[in-house]
C-alpha cells in the first residue's frame, strides 16, 4: 500500500516538476525578468548601462516577435495579453531611449560613437522618435558647423594654424577660394559622418586625405544615401547666409576684370561641386546665386572694355602701330585666357565660356579700326589694321584652346596682307606707267582674236620704242624697290611676307610682259642692246630691248631664295 501511493507521489512530483519546467521555459521566452523591466523604466541612463539597456531592448523585440507568432498558432487569450504586457514595456523603452539619444545628439562632437549609432539604428523602428533624432541631430550640427565656420573666418585653427580666413579678405581669389575650400572639406566630413550613423559603418578610420563623399555614398542603400544628404545639407543652412553675404560683399568691391574672372571659375567649380554633394540645400542655391552675381559682375566690365575699344578711334600713332587699348585689351585677353587654362570646369561649359570673350572683343577693334582710318591713306589704313589684329593674334598661338579664333583671324591677315601687297605692286606699276602698258596689252589681246593679222607694233602705246622706254623704267624701279610703309608693320614676318607678296607681283607683271614681247606672233624683235639712232624706224618700232630675264628679275627680288 505504502510502496503504491510513494509511487504516485513520485509521479505526481514528476509531471509537477515537468509542468514547472514547461512553465518556467515559456514565461522566460514570452515576459520579461524584473531586472531586465527595471533596466527599462530605469529614470537616469549612464553610458555605462547602454550595452545592457540595448540588449534588453533588443530582447523585448524579440518576445513581441514570438508573441505575434503565438497568437499565430491560435493561443490567442493568452498572447494578446502578453502582447499587451510587452508592448508597455518596449513602448517605455523607447522613450527613455529616445531622451537618451536626443541628448547625445545634441552633445556630439567629433567621431560618432558606437552607442549612438546603436542607438537610432533601434529608434529606426519607430519613426516619430527616428524623425526627431533626425532633426535633433540636424540641428546641433548645423549650431555647430556655424561655430566652426565663424571660427575659421575669425580665429583660426589651434595655436592660430591655420591662420583666419578672414586675413587674406585683401585678396579676393584667396579669401573666397579659402572659404569655399572650407565648406566643401566640412561638408565631406559631414558626410561621413552621417554615413557612419546610418548604414553601420562603425569601425572606419579616417584617412589624412580629404574623404571622397561621392565614393561613401555609393555604397549606401539609396534610401539612406537621400536621408544623409537630406541631412547634410540640412546642417549647413547655418553657414548659407554667411558665406553667401561675404562672397557678394568681395564681388561688389572694385577689382580687375582678371581677378573677376577668376571668381567666376572659383564660384563655377565649387557651385557644380556643391550640387553634387548637397543639391537642393540652400548652400547650394546660395552658391548658385553667387555665380549668378559673379557672371553679371565679369560681363559687366568685359562690356566696359569691350566700349573702351570701340569708343579708342582715331587713337593712333604716326608709326601706324597697335594703339595702347589694343595693346591692354591684348594683355587682358592673355591674363583671362590663363586663368581659363587653369579652370577646373567640364570641356564644354569652358568651350562654352570662351565665345563671348571673342564675340565681344573682335567686333569692337575692327569698329574702332574702321573709325579710325576713314582719313589715312589706303596702304597706312591696312598697315594699321594688320598691325592692331595682329597684335591680339600673336600670343594667341599658346592656347590651343583658342586655335579656332586664332586660325579666323589668320585667314583675316592673310587677306589684308593681300590687299596691301597689291597696293603696293599698283603704285610701283602706275609710277612705271607699266598699268597703262598692260591695259594696251589686254586691249591688244583681245583685238588680235578676232583679228590675227594684227601686229602690236602699229598699235599705240605698244611700238617697241614705248615698250622698250616703259621697260627700262620698269627695271630701274625693281633694281632700287623700296617699301617704306610696310616698315610699319609690327611684325618682322607679316613685313617680310608682305614684301615677298609685292615682290612677286612685280616680278610675275614682268614675265607677263617679256613672254608677250617673246611671243613669236607678234613679230617683235627682243634685244639686249640699247635703242640705236642708226635704226629705221620700223626696226625701232618692232624692236625692245629688254635687259634683264625674269629669272634675274626674281633674283634681284630675292624671290628664288625664299
């Protein structure tokens, strides 16, 4: 009897024991232990405690997970009550965890910690407190990059290295260059650390180069690569207004138009930098604003120039040289074009850039070369003018950037050039009475078409005696040819190119008119020998004497040398 109810007992014992086990197991997967409910509601959070409050709250994620599965499975008297319990518990949870993180949001400086990133890596799961951390951390960074920034301006780095900005505001260029410089380097920094924030890259070290903010945003899930943006440019409203009012103070202040081009590519590079990094902020659109107001500020005094150049006629000097506005707006031109061998900008914004510069100037010297020849004479009028363009032309060969106008104004040359060299070739020819000998000779040509037997020696103005006379002239002139004016020409080779195309002219005028008086048909008689008394006169009407070659002519000329 005895020995029945011992084992009644123990099997009585044993399903208890069971059942507690059972029980126990279940209570420690769906409530939470009073340590863990104190770590919850605990008033005071001490950075020491967060590994232990973050596990709690993780593990209280956890058992709302299992009781969501349990009511899932049917049990649902039983899990919605735990549900209940648990949900209280992880709702306080995460508004002690919230204070926590606001605080420290608004407390970070430098490198954020592990804990924080923790920390709204588990606020994520509920947006009002994930938004308000959001705007929490956006605003004490933006209180302190403002601080920053005016620190930089006015004080400086530690022990005053580097120096204030604000010591080179004397230097326009190196003042805003310096200032952008600053902002674009925060902004990298800034990004990076709301990279490390928010997508769990906790473990990065910093190199001493300038961080590439477009390489860590790559990797990040576009969502997240928008909100650190977002955030980014965010924080940096603080420093749009100031930074925004020290450009356009340094931009409304007197200055070269060399040094307000370079403002304008300065301004150009960072506004296309700046939208990159933290489009849609309002550093950027101040930025964009900036470059706006540096272009007017550029075009403005370009326009002045470019006014001074065709308001400079009749400013020249008797040696018919390049006027000193054409000399300065030359000097400009060189200093502008430098500065946009240095810009930074994409190849077709700069090709883009380069139009106007030409556009502008090229119409204003060739106004002013036009007012300012109407008196001269015509060979002077075209010395002057190729003196001016070249004098723009010539240092344009080092920027191959240029090649196009360079090449157009060439073509310009060449054909004054041209011009002027016919000049000259019918002055010679007119003083030699050669022009009137020529004509006899065109009109002669085309009467002997229509009538072959026609000889030139009965024609007027084409008897040898004349043609011999007109010659021998004709031949003294190239033996002593002198062109005094294109001694005016500037440049060494233009001069001699000029010389060398009159030269040709006269010497081709020359074989012209020794082939027509060798010419078999027209019954001359070419001679070497001085026109003679002893002659009759038919022989002397048939018969020129012609004393030199056209190959001695170009020799003479010098033309077979070159």
């Amino acid at each position: 009897m005895l020995d029945n109810m011992l084992n009644v007992l123990e099997c009585i014992r044993d399903n208890v024991q069971q059942e507690w086990k059972q029980t126990k197991t279940f209570l420690d997967r769906y409530q939470l232990t009073e340590d863990e409910v104190r770590a919850l509601y605990a008033e005071q959070l001490a950075d020491d405690d967060m590994d232990t409050f973050f596990s709690t709250l993780e593990r209280v994620q956890q058992v709302k997970s299992d009781c969501k599965d349990l009511v899932a499975s049917g049990e649902v008297n039983c899990a919605l009550e735990l549900l209940d319990t648990v949900g209280k518990y992880q709702e306080a949870g995460f508004e002690r965890l919230y204070q926590w993180t606001a605080k420290k949001c608004a407390e970070v400086d430098g490198e954020p910690s592990n804990l924080l990133h923790r920390a709204i890596a588990l606020l994520s799961d509920r947006s009002e407190f994930y938004n308000y951390c959001k705007e929490c951390l956006t605003t004490s960074r933006r209180a302190l990059i403002v601080r920053r920034f005016i620190m930089a301006l006015t004080v400086g780095g530690p022990n005053g290295i580097p120096r204030p900005i604000e010591m080179h505001a004397h230097d326009p260029v190196r003042y805003c260059g310096d200032m952008l410089a600053w902002v674009h380097q925060a902004i990298a920094t800034e990004s990076e650390f709301f990279r490390v924030l928010f997508d769990g890259d906790v473990e990065f070290s910093p190199s001493n180069s300038e961080p590439s903010v477009e390489a860590g945003s790559s990797a990040l899930p576009a969502e997240a690569a928008n909100v650190c943006t977002s955030m980014v440019g965010c924080a940096f409203d603080g420093v749009a207004k100031p930074l925004q009012v020290r450009v356009e103070q340094t931009l409304s202040s007197p200055h070269g138009i060399v040094i307000a081009y370079k403002l304008v590519h300065l301004l150009a590079f960072y506004h296309h930098k700046f939208d990159q990094l933290v489009a849609h902020s309002d550093v950027a659109r101040a930025l964009r604003h900036c470059r706006g107001a540096a272009n007017e500020a550029f075009h403005r005094q370009f326009q002045q120039l470019v006014d001074a150049v065709a308001a400079s006629a009749q400013d020249y000097a008797a040696s018919l040289a390049a006027t000193h506005t054409t000399l300065d707006v030359s000097h400009r031109l060189v200093a502008l074009l430098e500065v946009f061998q240095t810009s930074l900008l994409p190849e077709q914004e700069k090709e883009a850039d380069l139009a106007p510069l030409f556009d502008g100037i090229l119409p204003a010297l060739e106004l002013m070369c036009q007012r300012s020849v109407t008196s001269l004479d015509p060979v002077d009028a075209l010395v002057f003018r190729i003196n001016n363009f070249s004098c723009l032309q010539a240092p344009l060969a080092r920027f191959p950037e240029v090649n196009r106008w360079y090449l157009e104004m060439g073509l310009d040359l060449e054909r004054w050039l041209r011009d002027l060299s016919e000049l000259q070739a019918t002055r010679v020819l007119d003083r030699c009475r050669v022009s009137t000998l020529l004509q006899h000779i065109q009109d002669f040509q085309q009467s002997h078409a229509m009538n072959p037997g026609l000889s030139p020696a009965d024609t007027p103005g084409l008897d040898g005696e004349t043609v011999t006379q007109v010659m021998g002239d004709f031949c003294a002139a190239l033996m002593t040819l002198m062109f005094p004016q294109l001694e005016s020409l500037a440049q060494p080779a233009l001069a001699d190119k000029a010389r060398t195309l009159t030269s040709a002219t006269l010497a081709g005028t020359y074989a012209f008119i020794y082939e027509f008086v060798f010419d078999a048909r027209y019954d001359y008689i070419p001679s070497n020998e001085p026109m003679s008394s002893s002659w009759s006169s038919v022989e002397r009407s048939r018969r020129v004497a012609l004393q030199h070659s056209p190959e001695e002519i170009r020799t003479v000329l010098e033309l077979d040398t070159k």
